[in-house]
C-alpha cells in the first residue's frame, strides 16, 4: 500500500494493472449480496468474523512477502498506522450496519463519494492541491447524497444512510494514513483495522451463537475483501489517479445489479437517482484526472 502510482508504467503492466483494479472492484462488490444471503447472522457476528477472516489472510500474506519478519513490520506503521486501522475499523462496522438498514445500492453510492472526501480531507490538512474540476464533482456528488438522504426520510431508510455516510469517514481516515505515510508499507495496518473491528464486536456481543452456514458466509466476506484490497493495491502501482478513481467505481454498478438478480432487491427511485448524480461527478472527475498535467 505503500507504492507510488506510476502512471507511465509500459503497456503490459498497464493492462495487469487495470485488471486488477477492476478485480479489486468485483471483489468489494459481491460483499453486498453475501449479506443478503445470510439466514440469521447479527451485524456484529458479520463484523466479527469478517474482521478475523481478513486479518489471517493479510497476515498471510505477509508471511509470505516479508517471511521472518512479518510481525517486525508491524512497528513501522507508527501512529499513523493506529490512526488508518482505526478508521479502518469504524468504517467497516458502518458498513456492515447500514447493509441492515438500507438497500445495498444506497450503501453503496454513498461510498461512491469516498475518494472526493479523501481529496477534500487531504486539502484540509496537507494542503494538497485540489482542482477548480474537483470542487464543482464534489459538489455535484454532495447533490446526489441530498436526493438520497431526501429519498431515505421519506422511505424509511435514512439510518442506514446515516451509517453509511459515517462509514465514509472511517475510510477517509485510512485513505488519508496511507498516503501520509506511503514512505513505508501500510499493509499492516489493514490487518490491525480488521482485528479492532473484531474486538469491538466481542466487547459489545460476545461470541454468539451463529449458523455454520452464516458463519462460511461471514468469514468468507473477510477473505474477499482482504483479496479485494491487494488487488487493488497491486493494480494501483501502475494506473493514473483519474483511471484507478474510474476503475475502482465499477463496484458501483456490479453490488446493485448482483442483490437484483440474487434476491429482487430494486434501489429506489430517489436511490438511482441520487447514485446517478454521484456516479456522473466520479466520472466527470476521473477524465479530467486523467489529462497530462505537469508533475
């Protein structure tokens, strides 16, 4: 997590690298139709065994990439490190919760506006340069979260619009520690983050009773999202900042789509409208992105 993008990668490592971006995206957006899939699991049982799962596969991971030292690594991570598992660890209890209070396309298109709160905190407080382009999307995709939040009141779902704009914030703060602190490799830190998610789901719940197929599905949930995270790590090495913002998006249009086709969930009126909006400010963002700019 610690790689710099490099946008003039050559063409065969572009390829790879767009491929898996898109992955990475396939993966994030099967979490959605797994929840719904689950016979009687709790949001913290979710959060639990997910959290575990993750945890095992990104230490194993770096068991395999650092070998002896694969917990020595951990030191190098420093507060920063505390700060992204943190936000690693609220944002995806968020997550998980608003799944049980909202339909998955609400959850998420609001997670759509992730990368504009990332450059917006990153403005805030490194003072890194934002563009005239990207003030006028993230106001845009401001629009888009107002018509969902408006559809939520008067639907009944605006708690679980609430969670996910909460939820938002986690991952921001982890997006923000990395960057901060790309000197280093971060990885780390997403195994602390999916472990604290799980303490805080034994403190609150203990471990409860649960179905061994919910907890297959649960822990599955982790794995899929930790392979998730490296691919789109691997993949960001070599794709501009616009195109991996794209790319990445595509989750966006694959989680509603796999909840339609697996158990008839349809998005809302105000849900597809407002994720429109949200989605047309990425794109209008990312190919501005994309254009040759000078270093």
């Amino acid at each position: 997590m610690s790689a710099a993008v490099l946008p003039d990668a050559g063409g065969r490592e572009r390829v790879l690298g767009i491929l898996f971006v898109l992955g990475g995206a396939v993966c994030f957006s099967t979490v959605g139709v797994i929840v719904r899939s689950l016979e009687g699991a709790s949001v913290w049982q979710v959060v639990l065994y997910r959290g575990l799962a993750f945890g095992l596969c990104v230490q194993l991971f770096l068991f395999y990439r650092y070998r002896r030292r694969a917990f020595a690594i951990y030191r190098d991570i420093g507060w920063l490190g505390i700060v992204g598992a943190a936000g690693l660890a609220w944002g995806s209890i968020c997550y998980v919760w608003a799944f049980f209070h909202t339909t998955v396309a609400n959850a998420v298109f609001f997670f759509g506006v992730l990368p504009m709160a990332t450059g917006f905190t990153a403005w805030l407080l490194y003072g890194e340069r934002v563009r005239g382009a990207s003030w006028a999307a993230m106001a845009v995709a401001l629009v888009g979260i107002v018509v969902m939040f408006y559809g939520g009141f008067i639907l009944g779902g605006w708690f679980g619009n609430l969670l996910a704009l909460f939820g938002i914030v986690g991952y921001t703060a982890l997006t923000v520690a990395v960057r901060a602190g790309r000197a280093v490799d971060m990885m780390p830190l997403l195994a602390v983050g999916a472990l604290m998610g799980s303490a805080v789901s034994i403190a609150v719940e203990g471990f409860a009773p649960i179905g061994w197929r919910d907890l297959v599905l649960c822990s599955l949930i982790g794995v899929i999202v930790s392979v998730g995270f490296m691919l789109f790590t691997a993949g960001a090495r070599y794709v501009r900042a616009g195109e991996l913002s794209l790319l990445s998006n595509f989750e966006l249009m694959l989680g509603p789509i796999w909840v339609w086709l697996a158990v008839a969930e349809v998005p809302t009126g105000y849900t597809l409208a407002g994720g429109a909006i949200v989605i047309a400010a990425i794109v209008a963002q990312a190919l501005i992105t994309t254009r040759p700019t000078r270093a």
